[in-house]
C-alpha cells in the first residue's frame, strides 16, 4: 500500500473514533457532565456513599475559570486524603459517592495560592454547594517569600528519567552541552557527541519536535540552544510505541522554558569569556485568546587552538610505510537561532498553533598539517599541507499544530511539519614541498539540500479510570540532495576534475508511513503497565548522478514495546523490553570522497541497510529520607550494525580509508548509578557512575586481501558529581566534575576523557535579573585524547588536544510585567525522532572531522 493511501485511510478511521467519541463523552463543561478523578489519585479507592460536594474555582484577579485546578479531600480527623478530582475547562468539580462525614478540602493549582476550606460537614444523600471558590495569584508575594526545600532534581516515570534543568546557575552563558554533561545516564565527550549507555544512535527533539537542524549535527545543534532556557531534560531509553522506531540508544526530549502569562516581557542574556562570547533577546505577548513569541540567540565562538599527532603504520605487497603527521591550527564557531512562535485559542477545548524557526550554523577550522612517509624506515616524503574547512547551514523549520480536547485525557491532534535544511561542506588545501614552496592545490565541493514534509494524527482516551488507550498514524516524505566535487589544480590555473579528480551527485528520497497503537493499565496495587506495537514501512530510491538506480531496497518493521513499574513502600521497580530500528545517516550514505586529511580519507555507502536492536532494562528506584537513589541493569544487542570500516588506500601510501558497511554485531550489558541527595534545603550532591561491557564483532580485510572476521571487547567506566548550594541575600554556587574512560571500537580503542565546571551568582534586587562567573576546566591548559586503532593490515596511534580551559562572565535582566493565567494545553507538534547519525561527527583518526561530508543529515 502507498504512504498517501495508508495515511488517508488511518486519518479516517480517526476522525471516525473521535466523532464517536463525542457522542459518548460531552464536552466538558455541559450541564450533564461528571468529572471524574484521574487514574491514580485517591479517588481509585474512595469509599462508597450517597452525598456530594460542587464548586466553582475562579481567578480572584481576573474572575476567570481557573482550568484543571485540583481539588484533594481529607477526613478531618484523619488527615488522609479520601478523594480527589480535577476541575474541568470552566472550573466546575464535583465529588460523588461520599459518606457521611467531617471533611477538609484542599483546592491547589500552579501559579497560585493554596486555598483551605476546613469544618465540611455532610450527611447521607446531601448535595453541598461550596459555590465559587476563589484563588489569588502568588507571583506578588515572590520577592518576599524565602525558600525552604528545592524542586526534585530527578524524577523517574515509566518510560524515562527526567531532569529538573532550571536551577543550574552554571548555565548561564553556556549551552545544551553544559546541561547534558549533568544528566544521569548520558554521555557527553569533548566535542559535544552524546551518547545514552555508549551508544551514540540517539535522537534529540526539542520540545517534542524534530528539527532538520538537529538532523544534521547532534554536537552543533546543542550548541545553538541556550543553557539557561532548558527546563527539562528527559532521557527516554525504553520508548513507547507512539514514538518513531528510530534510535537504538534512546531518545532525548529537551523541554525548554515557557509561561503562560498574560502581558508583555522581554528576557536579556549576555555573556563574554575568553573562548566565546553570546547574547540572547526573547520576549512575548499574549492578551487573552492569543499569544506571540518571538526570540533570537547567538554565539560566536574564537580563541580555540588545536593540536593533533599521528603515527600510523601499514603493511601493503609486503612493503612497509611509516606515517608521522603533525597538526596545529585554529577554530572558530558562529551559531544562531531565531523563532517567531504563534497560538490562538479557539475555543475552550481547541488550540491552535504555528510557528516558524531559522538556523545558521557557521564553523570554520584552519591547520596546518606536516607529514612525512618512512617507507621500510627511510624517510621518503615531506610535505606541507595547509586546510581551511567549512562547515556552513541554514535550516528552516514551519510547524501548524491542531489540538482537540474532549475531556481531561481525552483528545485527538494533528500536526504538520515542514523542514529545510541547505548545508554546505568544503575544504581547500595549499600543498608544500620540504622547502615550503606551493606545489599544488586540492578542493572538494560538497552541497546538500535535505527536505522534508511530516503529517501526523494521534488520538488518545481514557477507558475507566486506570486505563488509557492510543493510537495515530504518521507520514514522513524526505528528499536528499547531494552533489560534490573534488578538484586538484596546479600552483595557479584553474581547478580541474582530471588527474584522479571526482564529481558526481546522490538524490535520495525516503519514505515512511507508520500507524502504532498503545494502551496503558494501572492497577489498585499500584502496577502500571504499558505496551505497544508500532509498523513502519520505509520506501527508498536512491540514484547517482546519471540517474542510475542504487538497488536500494523497500522495508519494513513490527516494533514492539513493554514497560512495567511497581512502587512498593518508597521502592520503585521498572521492567523495560523494546525494538528499536537504526537508518543510515546522510554521512553514512554520501558517497563523497573527502580528503580532508588525505592520511585519514571518509568515504559514505549508499547501499547501507537499517540495523535491528532488542534493548532490556531492569530499574529500581529508592528515596531514603533526603537522598534519591537509582541503578539500572541493561542489555543491548544489536545485529546488521552499522560499523566504520577502516583499510589502507589502494593508490595512496600511508593512507587509510573509512567506509561503513553493515557486516557488525554488538553487544552491551551494563549498569547506571546514581544518587543525590539533600543535605540540607539548600545544599545538593550528586553522584554517578555509568558502566558497561561491549562486545563488538565485524569483517575488515586482512593481510592477504580477503575477509576476516574480527572480535573486540572490553569495559568502560564513567562517573562524576556535582553540588549545589544556595545562599543568602540571592547568592548561590555550584560545581561539577566528569571522567569517562577509554571506550571500545572494533579496531581498537578511543581515549578517555574529563571535564569539570565552577560557577558563582548573584540575584539582582527583586529577581529581575543576575550576574554570574563561570570557570571550566581551569586547572590544565588542554585535554590529551589518544585513540589506538590495528589490525592485520595497519597501527594507528593518534593523539588529539582539545583547548577547552575558559572563564566567562553573565548578565541577565528581565523587562516587562506579566500576570498569572492557567496554562491551557497546546497543540501537539510533529515527533520525529528517527535517523541514524554517528552524534555529531565522533572525532577521527587524526583529529581531522570529515569537512567533506555531509554531517550526518538526515535522509
């Protein structure tokens, strides 16, 4: 069946489900309406009666319903809850089947002050009118109330890890990098590559939407968020069946700050430091029904040398050559991200939303690179080589979102997605002889234009109170284009495509039609369970430049999915099963041959195939008194993997060349630790450790030119802290410290490394703003990464430092007044997490990253 057909006939049998689900379920609101307690709260076990209890909750300021208020009953002489509920979209609750009693009643909702209504007396078959209950907003009293406990730094729910990002002072000035360096579970090495449990084949949304800027560089688009505009972080390793199949390592969802005020305002960031420099101008505007965003960020990075050694030995017809390189350089970074955001309110229960976001990502390297060839240890060849590399792209993400909501976890969606994302990847090189005289020129030329259209409906209901059923379909239509050059021209003249010179180009188009359906059962002795299955068929047609066809071909994949938690007295268990599907990124496909680093060449395959990954999971969760703690056991097996394949050249000597292939098999079974705790309302530690075995095997070329299969294996060990502390008169500090040790890659072993931050704060009068200093890494000058790759044919030994020491200053000022309004639910927005990139460009042999390729992009 085609994608078009499949979605129009999923899109149908949706709106038929919520026509249907209308007539069973009036809108809420309407004088027939009951509104019931949520799954979970009290009300699961509330005793059985003939009386009730109604109320009105309104905004005492603006005598306005306040939406979804709680509302908690406790037995006066007990003090335990008894029942609860929610009020509905005009502030209407009701509490049915109550005994006889003395009650006191609790009525809370974020943004305002609590309200106590003590002395309820009711009697059998009573039906008490409480009539309107007002609550006053506490955003007036901020400034004067002094804080006593601090928000849980991590939560734990079902399907993911969550981590409270807001309170991070060392944030300011800093990027999304600094805050997931922080997060249990995760991974961040020198060069901004995340991985979840040593896997690299993550996905990243942003507030739950994919972004082709995310597409193209995991490491770079983290540098265009702003640290201190992150709220959440949520690590999902055991995705449900409503998210895409794509992403064997897990998913990461960052949660950026939003409000839901009424009024004007304008939010001032600034920073300067001796590596790089930022500044940020976000504000609003909502009055009533409507609301306007529109914010930009930049930053500009310098002043970041670069140094990197390379021996490497080969053996090809028996003839040995020794390899001596020597880099230094420097690089410099330019990044932005401008937004203008749109949501109207079309009725009490319908939302609207639209917005359009641009992206310019800028990063230029200059070095200069000596090498010299020993052939059977003689020096044969000296030559300098100068590189300047660009990495240039624009993207343009457009969204319209649609959101229907029938009762309180009742609602149907559907979103749209437009992206676009022009990428530009070049090198140009100087070539010197021994006396440094120009003997020649080298150019590659590699343009990409990767687009996409998403359509997605999705609908979910509650069934019963302890219940949820959901289900939705979805439609992605990609199209990749790639063309590249590589020129060579003498001292002067023009460049020319002759004398081993290439062109040509890729067009590559990739289509998916995917429905899932899931369905979640909590029970009274407090199991949940939650599980799912989800179909995905992907079209391909893949063609070179004279449109001759790759024999890329059609697939699809049944992904199931479980996950099970129990909470027995503090003590939380969490059982996890999921398949996850891994595409082939853009830089993994582009046939491009970049000769960046002509010792080091990266070369793409078209013809590769998805890789299948059965993930396991065991959790247990545990709060004793004021510390938290969490360990997770895990196990990844992996087949049809993606794997970096590396051989001498053929034509050139010295040279080793990188390629992929889906000949690997890994496996990988560990733990993750961590515990914080709370050692007073105002101090907080956290300790972690991550640990795991990886078993890697492959097929390389052996020393008599035919296949052989090769088995690596070995652990890997990480962990750190951080602490926090709050002060009086607006003071705080906070720092962190990281070490992750050496890892292990099918032809040996990639160094380890570490990082560690320290930072102080102060508030301004009245919180309208702060100042900060921050220091990372300010005890060495650099950081030496040495990676050691073999085999039957070649040794490498390469060695990379990174000049990461830096110290910078903030500034943060707040403009405008705002009132408190309750936030309404906003359309839901497109969730593509899918496509395997290699996270962000992990650094090659030789420090070099492939300026020619096409960074990973989404196909």
């Amino acid at each position: 069946m085609k994608p078009h057909i499949l979605l129009i006939a999923v899109c149908l049998l949706v709106s038929y489900f919520s026509s249907s689900a209308r007539a069973q379920f009036p809108m809420v609101g309407g004088s027939s309406t009951q509104t019931k307690a949520l799954p979970g709260t009290a009300g699961d076990q509330s005793p059985k009666g003939t009386a009730r209890i109604s109320g009105i909750v309104t905004d005492s300021a603006q005598a306005k319903a306040v939406e979804f208020a709680s509302i908690a009953l406790y037995n006066k002489t007990t003090d335990k809850p008894v029942d609860g509920t929610v009020a509905d979209e005009k502030g209407k609750f009701t509490l049915n089947k109550l005994v006889a009693g003395e009650y006191r009643i609790l009525v809370s909702f974020v943004g305002f002050r609590n309200k106590t209504i003590d002395n309820v007396k009711i009697a059998n078959g009573q039906s008490l009118d409480l009539g309107t209950i007002q609550l006053s907003s506490n955003v007036k009293t901020l400034s004067e109330v002094t804080v006593v406990g601090q928000a849980t730094l991590i939560e734990e729910k079902v399907d993911r890890l969550v981590y409270n990002a807001d309170k991070d002072i060392l944030a300011k000035g800093g990027d999304a990098t600094d805050v997931l360096r922080k997060v249990p579970l995760l991974t961040v090495d020198l060069d901004g590559n995340v991985s979840v449990r040593g896997s690299q084949n993550i996905k990243v949304l942003i507030n739950n939407k994919p972004s082709t800027i995310v597409a193209s560089s995991v490491s770079d688009a983290l540098k265009q968020i702003p640290a201190d505009q992150i709220k959440t972080v949520e690590v999902i390793t055991s995705p449900s069946a409503k998210y895409d199949a794509e992403g064997s390592g897990g998913i990461i969802n960052i949660i950026t700050k939003k409000n839901n005020l009424q009024g004007l305002n304008l939010n001032i960031d600034s920073g300067v430091g001796n590596r790089g420099s930022m500044l940020s101008l976000n504000g609003s505007y909502r009055k009533g029904k409507t609301g306007f965003t529109l914010g930009g960020f930049g930053r500009g990075g310098y002043n970041t040398p670069t140094k990197t050694n390379l021996d490497q030995t080969s053996v090809v017809d028996g003839v040995s050559t020794l390899t001596r390189q020597a880099g230094n350089g420097n690089s410099s970074f330019l990044f932005g991200q401008y937004n203008l955001g749109f949501d109207y309110d079309i009725a009490k229960n319908q939302s609207l939303t639209a917005g359009v976001r641009y992206g310019v990502r800028n990063m230029k390297n200059k070095q200069d690179l000596l090498t010299q060839l020993f052939t059977d240890g003689t020096l044969g060849l000296s030559s300098s080589r100068n590189v300047d590399t660009k990495n240039l792209s624009g993207t343009v993400d457009a969204n319209v979102d649609y959101l229907h909501t029938f009762k309180p976890g009742q609602e149907w969606s559907v979103s749209t997605l437009y992206s676009r994302n022009d990428l530009t990847n070049d090198f140009s090189a100087n070539l010197l002889n021994s006396v440094g005289e120009l003997t020649g020129r080298q150019k590659n030329l590699n343009k990409n234009v990767n687009q996409e259209f998403t359509l997605q409906t999705d609908y979910q209901t509650p069934i019963k109170k302890n219940q949820m059923l959901e289900f939705g379909a979805k439609g992605i239509f990609r199209q990749v284009n790639s063309d590249y050059r590589y020129l060579l021209g003498g001292p002067t003249g023009d460049f020319t495509t002759e004398n081993n010179g290439t062109a040509g180009s890729l067009l590559y188009h990739q289509n998916i039609a995917a429905g899932y359906t899931s369905y979640t059962y909590t029970t009274k002795n407090r199991y949940t369970m939650k599980g799912g299955l989800r179909y995905e068929h992907t079209f391909i047609d893949a063609t070179n430049g004279d449109g001759t066809n790759l024999g890329v071909g059609d697939y699809g994949v049944l992904v199931p999915s479980v996950n099970v938690s129990k909470a027995i007295k503090g003590t939380t268990l969490k059982l996890g099963f999921n398949r996850r599907i891994q595409r082939p990124g853009l830089q993994q496909l582009n046939p491009n041959f970049n000769t960046a680093n002509p010792q080091n060449i990266t070369v793409g395959n078209p013809k590769l195939r998805p890789e299948l990954t059965n993930n396991f999971e065991l959790g247990v969760s545990k709060t004793i008194k004021k510390t938290f703690i969490n360990a997770t056991f895990f196990g990844r097996v992996t087949n049809n993997a993606i794997t970096q394949v590396r051989q001498p050249s053929d034509t050139l000597a010295g040279a080793i060349v990188t390629t992929y292939q889906n000949i690997g098999h890994q496996q990988a079974y560990g733990t993750n630790i961590f515990a914080n705790v709370g050692l007073t309302s105002k101090i907080n530690i956290g300790l972690f450790l991550n640990t795991f075995y990886t078993r890697l095997t492959g097929e390389t070329t052996g020393s008599d030119g035919l296949s052989e299969t090769v088995t690596n294996t070995g652990m890997t060990i990480g962990g750190g802290t951080f602490a926090s502390a709050q002060f009086k008169n607006g003071w705080g500090a906070q720092g962190f410290a990281f070490m992750q040790g050496s890892q292990v890659q099918l032809q040996g072993r990639q160094g380890g490394f570490g990082f560690y931050s320290l930072g102080v704060k102060k508030d301004l009068p009245n919180k309208k703003g702060s100042v900060g200093l921050a220091a990372e890494n300010f005890l060495a000058n650099r950081w030496h990464i040495q990676t050691v790759l073999n085999s039957t044919q070649f040794n490498q030994v390469s060695d990379v430092y990174l000049y990461n020491r830096g110290i910078r200053l903030t500034f943060t000022y707040k403009i405008g007044k705002m009132t408190v309004e309750a936030p309404r639910k906003k359309a839901k927005s497109v969730n593509n997490d899918d496509v395997k990139t290699d996270g962000g460009g992990q650094t090659q042999s030789g420090g070099q990253s492939p300026a020619g390729g096409a960074g990973g992009s989404r196909p």
